[in-house]
C-alpha cells in the first residue's frame, strides 16, 4: 500500500433483511432488501437534532451508524435485483421483475414500464434521459418528457440474451455471447470489440471524460465512444474484479477477497487495498463509496487531499501528490500553489541525487524557485555579485545572500517567495556534486527556458527606468523649488537577468558550444562584462570575447584583439592554430558598421590594414560615408601612395561629391608623379614627348574631365620644354583655344588631336571668340594657326611666358574665378586678355588696325608656308560647322576651286535643301491659312430661324421678339437677359468659392 486514500467506517450492522441494493439520497440510504421491501436509514445525529435543524444539515455521507427512520413494505412484489438515483430529475428507478419508477422523496409510484418485464440489464444516460434496457434478445430505448413519462424511441435485436450493457456517447456498449460489442443506437448496428474473459462477468464503467472501461478476467481496457482501443489504457488488477466505480482521482474494484484501489493516471499504480469479506455490492455516494455486505454496509471516506498530499510526499511518490495537488479547491489556490512549489522542489532534490538532472531541473522550473537556487548546486558556474541595496527605500524584492559549501549564490525574498521558503524549511540542504557533461546539459535546458521571461523582465524594467527619469527630469525642471527626491528604480530583474546569461554562457563553454555562445553573445544579452571576459580570455575563446566586446560597444578592444590575432596568423607558428582563419579582411568586416559612429577609430584602425588590403580599405572609406576630407588627410599622413587610388574611386563613385579642393589635390599627385619620372629621364637623356606611363596617362584625363582645379597654378610647374599635351590642355581650360592648337599643331604635330580638341570645345559649347570685328569659332582658329605658322610659332612661346608672369597672373586667376563661377562658358576678362595679347602682337609684327582676313600683304607672306593641305582638310571633315563665307575669306586667292568641291560642294547641296525645305513650309503655311479662313466663312455662314414656337431653354418661355442668344452648337437659344443673369450666378458662384478656399 502506497498511502491511505480512504478511510473505512461501519454505517449499518445487523440488518434483519438480506441487502440486494443500496442507494443514497438526501443524507439517507435506501436499502432494498431480499423481500421486495425498502427500508430508509438515517444518521444517528440527525434523528437526535430538532425538525429545524435539519434544514441546515449536510447531504453528505456520514462517517457514523445509520439507524431505521421507515420500512415500506411491498414497494415491489418481488425482490428488487438492482436500483439507480436519478437526481437530475428526483426519479428513484428499480429493477424488479420489471423497471418500476418512484418519485422521490416520497416513493410516489409514477410507472412501471411494462415492455421491461424479464429485463436482464438497463443503462440510464442523464444528459439526454435516454433509458436502455435488454430484454431476451431485443434492445429496447425509452426517453423521459418529463410530462408523459417514459416514451419508447426504438427497438434492436441483438444475437443472444444481453449480459451487461452501459451508454458509451451516443451508441450502447452490450455484452453478448461473452463478447462486448457496441450497438448504434441510430441504425441498430453491432461492432465486436473483444470477449470479456472466462472468469469474471462483464464489467463496464463509463470515465468522466467519455471513454469506457471495459473488464477482462484481471485487466482492465479503455476504449473510445466507437469502441477503439486506447494504447495507453490497461488496468492490471490483482484479481477479477466483479464491480467497479469511478470517484477521481481513483478507481475502486471489488474483488473476490478484497476491495482494491487504484490512480486513474496511467500506469494506474495501485494506491490501497481495503480488506472486507463477502462483499456484495459497492455503490458511488455523493462523497464516498458504499460498500453492502449480505446484512451490513461500510462506507469509504476519502483521507482528505491535504493529508494524502503528505503522505505521498513523504514516502517519495511525488508524481501522485502533484496530481492530487491540481485537485485542491480553486478557494485555495495560495495553499495548492505553495504545496505544488514545495513537492516540487522536493521531487528535484530527489531526481537530482538520483543523476535525473534533465527532469530535476524541469521540476525546478515549474517550482517558480530562483535561478540562484539551482545555481548554488553548481560551485564551477561564476555568479555576478549583486549590487548593494542598502539604501533602497522601494520596499521592493531584493536578493539575499545564501552559501552553500564554498559557492555562493543569491535568492529572491520577495513576499512571492517566502511561502516556498516556509514550505520548504525542512529540505535537507544539497552537497553540489561533481560537474559533468549531463549536469551542465540539464542546466543549459533549464536556463533556457527561464531566460525569455527573465529578460523580458528586465527589458521591462529598463524601459520603465527610462521613461520614470525622463518624467522625472520634467517634473523637477517645472517644480524644481519643491525639492523632490529622486528615488532609485531598483534593478532586481536586471541582476537576476545579469545572473542568468552568465551562467548560461559558462555552461555553454564548458559543454563546448561555441557556437551557442555566439549565438547568445549576438542577440540580446545581460552578460556580466568583468566575469565572462576572464573567462574568455583563460579558455582563448577569441571569437567570442570579439562577440562580447562587439555586444557591450567595446569596439577598441575588440579591434585590438581582432588586429593582435590577425598579426598572430601572419606567423609561422601562430601561438593557437585556430588563429590562421584571422585575416586582415575582418577587420574591415568590423569596421563597415562603425563608418556612420565614430569616423576616428575607423580610420585609425584602418592603418593595419592599408597595406595588405588596400582595395577593400578605400572600399571602406567610400562605402562608410567617411568625410572625404577627412580620409585625404589621414591618408597624407600614414598612406600617401593609396591617396591617389581614393580621389579616383571617390570620384568614379560621385563626380559631385568630390570637392575642388579634392579635385585639385588629385591632379597634383599626378603632376607630381609625371614631372619626377621627367626629372628622371631627362637626367638619363632619355626624355621623349611621346613617352606615355599610367601616371601620365591618368593626369592627361584628369585634366581633361576634371574641372574643379586651377590650371594657372599646374601651368607654372611644366616645364617649358616638355608635356607639351598637359600645357596644350591647361591652356584650353584657360580659353587659350589659339595657343593651345599652336602645340598641338606645331610642337606635337599631331593634326588629329587638334581636330579632337576642336570637336570637344565645340561640343561643349564654349567655342565661340571674337578675332577683330569678325565672329569665327573654334575651326577657324584652328584654320589660322595653319595658314600662319611663322605668327604662330614664333610668338607661341612668348605668349605662353606672359601667361605664366606674375604681372598677369592676377589677372587670369580673377579672370577663372569669373569662368568657374559662370559654368563652361567663356569669361569675359579671358576674352579681353586674348584680344589684347592679339593687338599686341598685331603692333609688334607692323600689323596693328589691320585684319587678318582682309590683308593682302599677310596672304602673301603666308602663301609660302601655309599649311594648306590641312586646312582643305579642316574644311572636308567639318564643313557643317564652318561659317561658309569666312571660311572662303580666310583661304589664299590662289587656291583652286576643284580643291573645295569635297567641302563646298556637300555645304551648297545643304544650302540648296534648306531653302527648299524652307519654301515647302511657306507654301503649306500659306494653304493651312487659306483653310482656316474657308472654315471660319463656314462657321458665319450659319443660319438660325426663329419661329412663334421657339422656347427659351433656361426659362422655357417662347423667345417672341425678345432679344436672344445662341450657344456656339448652333441648336441652343436663350433669351439675352436669361443668359446674362445666368453668368452672374456663374461668376458670385465661382467668387464665394475662392473666398471660402
């Protein structure tokens, strides 16, 4: 025997007559005898009390002797075999040789229902009030109206006499030709289920939750409403048992020698066994089992829940007291909870000193018991000392400080707690065993499964901490003369988080689940720094501590560590083998996210990386929305090389977002770059113009496509016998368009860049000057640096002196300025300064107040050395974009005219089709005029008749000889002053509109 789960009280000895059934109803036990008789017994103490006091008394079943109140004799003819209590309705139903039915509490016959006679079985069902019974080999089904009684439904026919039958849902369960088979109660269908055995009748007990128990020989099975077997349901008894009842938790049977009582919860342990001899019938009461002996009747009192709970605590069938726990009365949910919590907090002991660490702790946290509690079984897990609270005025909960052996830990003793605590006094405290795999595996679950409520608690806390100081800033810089006090939130759930991950990171490393340390370590977290720091450090866990450093914005430290191991697997023999996947990439993985924080320790932690990494280091910088000043500085100092490979990519990216300071930065590396490898050469006598290195290359297209950078200040630094294309540049972006071909003509001789630049400026816009009085173009200079190539070439080099002189160079800077500041077209004081460098040259050669194109003298001076196959040239490939008749003056006299067919023949062709063109758009302007005239004299031609008939169509009152207006579809008439009012209206309308808006 497990524990007393009842009591057994004598309540009836020596009754005269044979007991065939017994029922109980209203604190009174009906007892039908072998007679036919029925004789009612009542307690002992309410016969003894006053009429009045026995409204107050209890219906229960009384632990003490009945004694004779009423004996009725004849309330059947023959002896009653079986009875029920149908309380629902105060019916009092008895087998007989018939079902005869009683009203209570005055045994009114009410019918005898007389289709039963002979029945050897029925079943009540009370939900529905459906009553079946067998009869011979027939199934009969009544139901009860309440006003006409008992009505026959339905009928079946099963295959033998019916043994034993019971409602089972909504179809009938019956035991025929030793098998139990269930009858459909809507068709008469019959299913097998299984044979009931050899040895005990059939025994069937409907469950509270629908199920039936079936009874074979000495097990008992379960199954559904439709007669399925149930897997876990098998009831092993001691013995057959002839009769069983139901009174959760338990089930009670009756054996042959003793009464045998066993838990409803599988695997239905036996409980108690209850020894009475001759036992012939036990019956279910309101609160216990009443047991009929051949003259004399015992009653089965439950042991209260409470005791039992004792009991099974303290011979260690925990399972079974938390069972009976959930039984407790919801007006005792305080003491149930406290129970719960100590049995088990018990049972985790238990199941912990037995090596069940995984159910132990699952028992702990269903305990509600402190973290700090089960960690104190843990003396290798490091706890985080909590804050000192001394001064906390909160009345709050707060942990305490609790040792145990060498470890220490802290527990809650908050009010919730200390219930546990009462409860739990007489715990035997735990030695902590020895670490191991499956202790730390249990204890990993079990923080687990505490940690999303622990932190929420303590997110919950933070917020609440946030919005009580910034309320409380308010409220003291609006009542600040009242001095107020700022009373500290306390933090208990913050410490207990803190606790909680620490320990869980600490088991997680000792059980070797780095990546579940990362993991933790990503998300968020309330690690103690100092603690898991340590322990990172000693295990040379480096990945993690980067994660812990990375989570805590320790990002110094963790560069630095990241950068020490990345320095270490550069070795031959790093110190750890794990270090050689640390490479110098990961450092610019850290940084990318740090670009938009803290710009400085970027950069100063980029220098590790600059050398190995270049690329992905100016990567870095561009992609981080790095100041690029910023970067240039920092690069000029620790990366000078790399500056240049930044300004390119950074203007790639956004030629915009390049300012021209940058701008001019970069066009100086690559003059400087350009004029030391000429200082080399030269200094090898190797110097050749048409030598051409990347650095070169690069400057002559930044100086082509950039345009934010001062040209006279790169102008000063060429020298003046060499990078003549550089100098031809810089004087384009000065507008010297004259001096720059000159170079390209006459010191470069290559004719097709100077066509290039010609066809650059003139797409750009800015190739307009003025030459006298004459308007020419870009083409045109470039025609006259070919047809005067003595001017040219003999002053080219004293113009571009005067440039550079300090005398003018003032006056060309304000001059750019004014080009910069107006966009790419030419500036005004570069124009004046052209025309005057023209007019001082015109005078020095004795041609001063004389054209170019007009002259004779100078046509003839050229005609000796003019370049006149280029020219022809020049005139061939770009005659669409010449002024024809300049063109032809600018041309020596004695040029042949079949030399300009390719050029002007293709500009007369175009003439010729654009003035016919242009008579073709006259003649269909003219023929479209003529048509809209015809349409409007169609329009006026219109005709209108007026009749007696015609009706105003704002009025609708006939026009007469008023005057009238016509809407422009030519069908509408209204009279005028109908059509003026209604344009008022239109107009106050639309007024009041605009005023309302």
């Amino acid at each position: 025997m497990v524990h007393t789960a009842y009591d057994s009280r004598e309540l009836l000895n020596d009754c005269p007559k044979k007991i065939n059934a017994v029922e109980y109803y209203g604190a009174k036990l009906l007892l039908a005898c072998s007679d036919g008789s029925l004789q009612i017994y009542g307690s002992e103490s309410a016969n003894r009390s006053s009429s009045s006091d026995r409204l107050y008394q209890t219906l229960e079943l009384k632990k003490e002797l009945y004694v004779l109140e009423r004996n009725v004799n004849g309330f059947s003819k023959k002896q009653v075999w079986s009875m029920e209590l149908l309380a629902s309705r105060e019916l009092l139903l008895s087998l007989s040789e018939s079902i005869a039915i009683h009203r209570l509490p005055n045994l009114e016959p009410v019918t005898v229902i007389s289709k039963a006679k002979g029945a050897s079985a029925y079943s009540w069902e009370d939900r529905r009030g459906f009553l079946c019974f067998a009869r011979q080999k027939r199934v009969c089904i009544f139901r009860h109206d309440g006003v006409r009684g008992f009505v026959e439904v339905k009928e079946f026919g099963v295959p033998d006499t019916v043994r034993s039958m019971s409602w089972c849902g909504e179809n009938i369960c019956v035991g025929v030709r030793r098998e139990y088979t269930i009858l459909n109660a809507t068709n008469g269908a019959l299913y097998e289920i299984f044979p009931w055995g050899r040895i005990a009748p059939p025994v069937m007990v409907p469950l509270p939750s629908g199920e039936l128990l079936l009874g074979k020989d000495n097990l008992g099975v379960l199954v559904d409403q439709n007669g399925k077997l149930i897997q876990e349901g098998r009831i092993c008894w001691s013995e057959p048992p002839s009769r069983v009842v139901i009174q959760k938790p338990y089930v009670i049977a009756l054996l042959p020698k003793h009464i045998e009582i066993r838990s409803l919860r599988v695997p239905y342990p036996l409980i108690q066994t209850i020894v009475l001899r001759n036992v012939r019938h036990i019956q279910q009461g309101n609160n216990g089992i009443i047991v009929s002996l051949e003259r004399c009747l015992f009653g089965l009192f439950p042991v209260p829940l409470g005791a039992q709970i004792v009991q099974l605590t303290a011979s260690g069938n925990f399972e079974e007291a938390l069972v009976l726990c959930k039984m407790l009365p919801p007006e005792d949910s305080s003491l149930r909870a406290s129970k719960e919590q100590s049995i088990h907090i018990r049972y985790a002991h238990y199941l912990f000193e037995n090596d069940s660490y995984e159910e132990a702790m699952y028992h702990f946290a269903a305990s509600q018991v402190e973290i700090t509690y089960v960690l104190s079984l843990y003396p290798s897990i490091v706890l985080p000392k909590p804050v000192d609270k001394s001064t906390d005025v909160s009345g709050e909960s707060t942990l305490s400080r609790v040792n145990s052996g060498t470890t220490e830990y802290y527990t809650d003793s908050s009010p919730s707690s200390q219930i546990s605590q009462m409860e739990s006094d007489d715990i035997p405290a735990l030695e902590p065993k020895k670490m191991n795999h499956n202790t730390l595996t249990a204890l990993i679950k079990y923080l687990k499964k505490k940690r999303p409520n622990i932190v929420g608690k303590a997110a919950a806390e933070g917020t609440e901490e946030v919005v009580s100081d910034a309320v409380g800033q308010t409220t003291r810089s609006k009542k600040s003369n009242k001095g107020r006090v700022n009373i500290p939130t306390d933090s208990g759930a913050r410490e207990i988080a803190g606790i909680c991950d620490t320990a869980l990171l600490q088991a997680l490393l000792l059980t070797g689940q780095i990546v579940a340390v990362l993991e933790l370590l990503k998300g968020f977290n309330y690690c103690d720094m100092k603690i898991c720091e340590e322990l990172l450090q000693k295990g040379n866990h480096d990945v993690c501590l980067l994660g812990l450093y990375k989570y805590n914005s320790m990002h110094r430290e963790a560069l630095k560590l990241l950068h020490e191991l990345v320095e270490d697997s550069k070795l031959e023999q790093p110190k750890i083998t794990t270090k050689n996947k640390f490479k110098p990439e990961m450092i610019i993985d850290y940084l990318k996210p740090l670009c938009g924080i803290d710009h400085m320790l970027v950069l100063e932690f980029s220098t590790f990386v600059l050398e190995s990494c270049p690329t992905k280091t100016i990567e870095l910088f561009l992609s981080g929305n790095i100041p690029a000043d910023l970067v240039n500085s920092y690069l000029k100092q620790h990366a000078p090389t790399l500056r240049a490979t930044y300004l390119e990519q950074m203007l790639s990216m956004n030629e915009d977002g390049i300012s021209p300071h940058l701008q001019n930065e970069m066009v100086q590396i690559y003059l400087s770059e350009v004029l030391d490898w000429h200082a080399d050469l030269t200094a090898q006598n190797k110097w050749d113009e048409k030598l051409y290195i990347p650095p070169r290359r690069k400057l002559i297209t930044a100086l082509q496509g950039i345009s934010e950078y001062n040209p006279e200040a790169f102008l000063k630094r060429i020298p003046p016998d060499a990078l003549y294309e550089e100098r031809a540049i810089l004087l384009g972006k000065m507008n010297q368009h004259e001096l720059a071909l000159s170079i390209y003509v006459h010191k470069l001789h290559v004719p097709e860049s100077a066509l290039s630049y010609c066809d650059r400026v003139y797409e750009l816009g800015g190739a307009h000057q003025q030459y006298g009085k004459a308007q020419g173009n870009i083409y045109l200079t470039l025609m006259q640096v070919y047809m005067n190539p003595r001017k040219t070439t003999k002053n080219i080099e004293k113009r571009i002196t005067n440039l550079v002189t300090s005398s003018s160079t003032g006056n060309l800077k304000s001059a750019w300025s004014s080009v910069r500041g107006k966009g790419k077209g030419l500036g005004k004081k570069i124009v004046e300064i052209e025309s005057a460098e023209d007019s001082r040259i015109k005078a020095s050669s004795g041609e001063s107040g004389r054209s170019d194109y007009d002259t004779d003298d100078v046509i003839e001076e050229r005609s000796s050395t003019v370049m006149l196959d280029e020219v022809l040239d020049v005139l061939s490939q770009r005659w669409d974009r010449l002024h024809g008749a300049k063109t032809v003056r600018l041309l020596p006299k004695e040029t042949k005219l079949q030399r300009l067919f390719p050029s002007l023949g293709p500009l007369m062709k175009k003439t010729s089709e654009s003035c016919r063109n242009f008579q073709v758009i006259k003649s269909l302007r003219q023929c479209e005029n003529l048509q809209v005239k015809d349409d409007l004299y169609k329009q006026r031609k219109g005709e209108l008749k007026i009749t007696g008939d015609s009706v105003c169509s704002l009025c609708n009152k006939k026009i007469g000889t008023s005057v009238f207006a016509v809407y422009p579809n030519g069908n509408t008439i209204v009279h005028f002053v109908c059509f003026r009012d209604s344009q008022n209206m239109k107009a106050t309308r639309k007024g009041s509109f605009l005023r309302k808006r």
